[in-house]
C-alpha cells in the first residue's frame, strides 16, 4: 500500500519516535581495531556517544594511528604533531547533527599511562569530549572551558566513571 494513501496516524509527544542517530565506526587499520575491542566494545563506544548526543544525525568515530593523526593535525590546525582527538562538525541545528572525530589511539594510549588511567576510562572521557565539540561546546575561554568540563564530568559520572578533571 503506498504511504499517501493511508490515513495519517496523529501522535502525541508520547508517541513520536525516538531520534535517530547513527553512530559509524571506523579504523585506519586491522591492527587498531583489535586493540581498541581488547579495551572496550562496540556496544560501550555506543553508548557513551548516545549519553553525549540526543539529536539525529551521523556520527563517524574513526580511529588512526600516529601517522594519520599527524597529517590530519596538520591539515587542518597547522599543528605537526599527533593530537588525542579532532573533531569535525559539518552540520549542527537544534535536531540534526553531523560530524567526524578522529582518535588517535598511540596518543590516547600514551596520556592514559602518564595520567595512571585506564584506556578505557581516558577513551570514554574523549569520546564524551568529542561529542560535546561537535555541538558547538569548546574550551578556548574560562567560562567555555568550565560549561563544558561540568558537562563532561555529569555525563562520565552518569555512566560510572570518576571526575577525568580530579587531581590523581
């Protein structure tokens, strides 16, 4: 039956469907994929980046090695060196959000064993961290930097994880 000829189905707030957000994940190559799954699974990265975004839309987490963040770092923030993370967003409303981050795990590796962290604690934080860049939160001034840290220290605690911001 063609969907113009049904009757319209009215539907109260209740009822509306849930948003869409599809979450993509990728990996610049086998040898990173596997380490990120010894760290955590599919399922958790999805759920920390569905705690951090309620609008529709696609999110593309991609994870690279040195090399690969380094050249993005370049390309795009003039920096030679290899971040932890990068966020890129392309379309942002008050529904809708797009957007690709990009985690370089040696970095992210390497600041969890400096900060006596664990991966996955410092990988959820991140994530969370990415999220809120991608729509519209930064850290450039005071007052950005606290709105956005209070923002990421509620939704780590809501999903089991201690202040990232605590003194050690």
């Amino acid at each position: 039956m063609s969907s113009l000829l049904r009757k319209p189905i009215k539907m109260t707030a209740k009822q509306l469907p849930p948003s869409k957000l599809e979450i993509d994940i990728q990996f610049a190559s086998a040898a990173i994929e596997e380490k990120v799954f010894a760290i955590v699974s599919l399922a958790a990265i999805k759920k920390w980046v569905k705690a951090a975004v309620h609008l529709n839309g696609l999110i593309t987490l991609r994870f690279v090695n040195a090399a690969e963040g380094k050249k993005l770092n370049f390309a795009f923030r003039s920096k030679d060196y290899a971040t932890n993370v990068l966020t890129f967003p392309y379309e942002l409303s008050k529904k809708t959000l797009t957007a690709d981050i990009i985690f370089c795990l040696p970095v992210i590796q390497k600041e969890a064993s400096e900060q006596s962290k664990s991966m996955q604690t410092h990988l959820a934080h991140l994530i969370i961290h990415g999220c809120l860049h991608a729509q519209g939160l930064d850290h450039e001034s005071d007052k950005e930097a606290k709105k956005m840290e209070g923002r990421e220290i509620a939704l780590l605690t809501s999903l089991g994880f201690a202040n990232p911001y605590a003194p050690i």
